[in-house]
C-alpha cells in the first residue's frame, strides 16, 4: 500500500514546525503601518516555506500563503498542536515550495 500523501504532508508539517514551537507561543505579524497602502491580493492557498520571527528568535515554518500586497504575505500554518498560526510576512521571507 501506497503512504497517504495528504497525512504523510501533515505529519511533516508539524515536525518541522515544532522548531518554531520551541521558540515562543506568538509569531510576530506585520502592522499595518508595514504593510503599507497596497492592495491585498487573494487566491487560492500557495504552499510556502517561511520564516517567521517569535520576537526573540526566528523559525521557519511549512504552510500556505492565502493573501499577500507587493512587499509582504499573510501565511497561515498549522502547529504540532493542532492549531491554526497566522502572520503577515515580509515577502522575502516566504518562499513557494512543491508539495
């Protein structure tokens, strides 16, 4: 039997995000002052690879960007807890990755 693409991606997912897990419980988000005046563009959720700042360290993290202007992205992830994380990022520190 084949290993089930949709958990096997889950479960991988929450190992690595353990790293940022161990950092602090809170992801720091961009104000709107960072995030400026740009238009904010949605579409469907993009697999993405970023890093995240925890305010005294910084982690990356698997998840998907859902949102995102000209400088920065909203990305969402998912952590070892089960819980849903959510931050506005500069858009250099998200990266697209296959899934």
């Amino acid at each position: 039997m084949g290993t089930s693409k949709r958990y096997a991606d889950g479960n991988a997912r929450r190992r690595f995000n353990r790293e940022a897990e161990s950092h602090a419980l809170v992801p720091r988000t961009l104000s709107d002052v960072e995030r400026g005046g740009d238009p904010v563009q949605q579409g469907e959720p993009v697999a993405v690879r970023a890093w995240v700042d925890y305010g005294n360290a910084s982690a990356q993290v698997l998840g998907s960007a859902v949102a995102w202007t000209r400088r920065c992205v909203r990305v969402i992830w998912t952590d070892s807890h089960d819980r849903q994380q959510e931050a506005w990022l500069w858009a250099g520190a998200v990266e697209r990755v296959d899934r």
